[in-house]
C-alpha cells in the first residue's frame, strides 16, 4: 500500500469503488481514523449503518475542548465534515463479508437490511473494524474474536493490529472504555499505525508559525506547513464562523433513543 492523491470528500461512491483503506463503522473511532489515513494521501472509504449509536446520546459530556458538553449529533455532523474535506468517502451499507485476496482485502457490503439484498463487493489494501459490536464479517479471517454475551471483542496488539497482515481495529470493539474521548484517541492512534506500516514517511498535523522549522535550517516535516499571519488570521476566522453557525440554534433532527423503545427504524422521538 502506497499513499496516493485524494479527491474532494464525498457523502457516496460508485459500486466496486476500490480504496487503500476501507472502514468499517463511521463513528468517533471509524471517523477520526479515516480522517488521519486521508490527510496522510490515502484514499479511505467509510462504510457504516445509515445512524451512529453515538447519535442517542442525549448530551456528550467529558469531551476535550467542550466544557459545557455537546450535541452529540452536531458532533458528529461535525466529524462526517471533517472527514469528507479531508477525502474521506462515506457509502451506507452493512458490511458482511471480509476475505483475504492475495495481499488485499475483498469486502462485501449489503446495502440493505437483508445481507442477501442488494450486495456490492470492493477492494482494500487495508481494513479497519471500528463498528459495534457485531464483527461476524470477520469470521472467514484468522482473527481472534471474544464473545461476551451480546458483544463481541477483536484481539489487537497495542497499536491496533489483528494477527491478520493490513487488518486492523479501533475503539469499543477491542475493549477500549466505552467514551467518545477514547474512541477518538484509539482511532486516530489506529489510523496512524496504518500509515506508520505503510512505510509513508511519517506525518504531523502540525501547522506553525513561518520560520518556526526552516529559520532553524530544518526541513518542514511530511504533512506540515509554515503560514504567515495573513493565513493564520484567515484561518482563524473561517474556524470561528464555522464554529458559530454549526452551533447557531438546536440541530434540526429529532433526538434519538434505543430503537426498542420507539416505533422507529432509528429511534427517532416526538419532539
């Protein structure tokens, strides 16, 4: 696998749409680790159930930067918008079926309920389970699963990596806490393992101050710029005007709960 140019982020793509990376669940683990594979150049494709779980949460506490909490939904809103600008694609669907094809994965992903419906199969370099907690799919591989009653737990090493050469998994599904907070750190350290075995020179996410690396006769590290104020005065006030609207009023869709609680696909309530 070899990090290649991205296009634009996009909310769909075409059937058989092959990618470098492929992930599974687009939740807070499955999202931030698309978005370090995709800042790293490679194309990353998000396959994922049409609602995140995380989206019935009536208020996310204990965030990093939010001490007030937050809508969990504008939340994730903002972590599909920042995954897309980055050239992450994301495609609805249910994956079903993951198999080892020479030095690739092949998956197939059911677009519909029905697993026997409407299926459409594509090709990875690498693949990152980060869905919960149903990871059947992965029963054709060599992977150790661990059963604990209506949940299911993928064995990894301390970086993310399954016995499996190119698969990997992140947040709740390898017993990591059950915290947004964790599942964003263990996607991002997950993501970045990715690139790390990729053998791509590795990056930062750094932006600094001009001159900070080059008046020090230092190169600008891979993924790393130098901007002079005007930049960084524009980038702050985008950053500030995004923020403000994101936050300009309530989110426009009903809060969810358990869907076994309501007469609704998603859970949906009467608001």
């Amino acid at each position: 696998m070899s990090a290649t140019d991205t296009d634009a982020g996009t909310d769909t793509s075409t059937d058989g749409d092959d990618a470098d990376v492929l992930i599974v669940g687009g939740g807070v683990a499955g999202l931030t680790a698309a978005t370090y594979t995709a800042r790293a150049g490679f194309q990353t494709l998000v396959v994922d159930a049409p609602e995140s779980i995380l989206a019935r949460n009536a208020h996310l506490e204990n965030m990093p930067g939010f001490p007030g909490g937050v809508d969990s939904r504008r939340f994730l809103d903002l972590l599909r918008e920042q995954a897309g600008e980055n050239g992450v694609r994301r495609r609805t669907g249910r994956v079903t079926d993951v198999k080892k094809s020479g030095d690739a994965f092949e998956v197939t992903v059911a677009a519909a309920d029905d697993a026997d419906a409407n299926e459409w199969t594509t090709e990875a370099d690498a693949v990152i389970a980060a869905s919960w907690s149903d990871v059947s799919y992965l029963d054709g591989l060599d992977v150790k699963i661990r059963d604990a009653g209506s949940k299911q737990f993928v064995d990894v090493d301390e970086l993310g990596r399954t016995a499996v050469e190119g698969l990997y998994a992140a947040g709740r599904l390898t017993e990591k806490y059950h915290q947004a907070a964790v599942a964003a750190g263990h996607g991002a350290e997950v993501g970045l393992t990715v690139v790390h075995d990729s053998e791509t020179p590795y990056y930062h996410d750094w932006v600094t101050p001009v001159g900070y690396f080059t008046d020090r006769g230092r190169d600008v590290p891979p993924g790393c710029e130098e901007i002079d104020a005007d930049e960084r005065g524009r980038r702050r006030a985008a950053a500030r005007e995004r923020l403000q609207r994101a936050f300009d009023g309530p989110h426009p869709e009903p809060q969810r709960t358990h869907p076994s609680l309501v007469a609704d696909d998603l859970g949906r309530l009467d608001e």
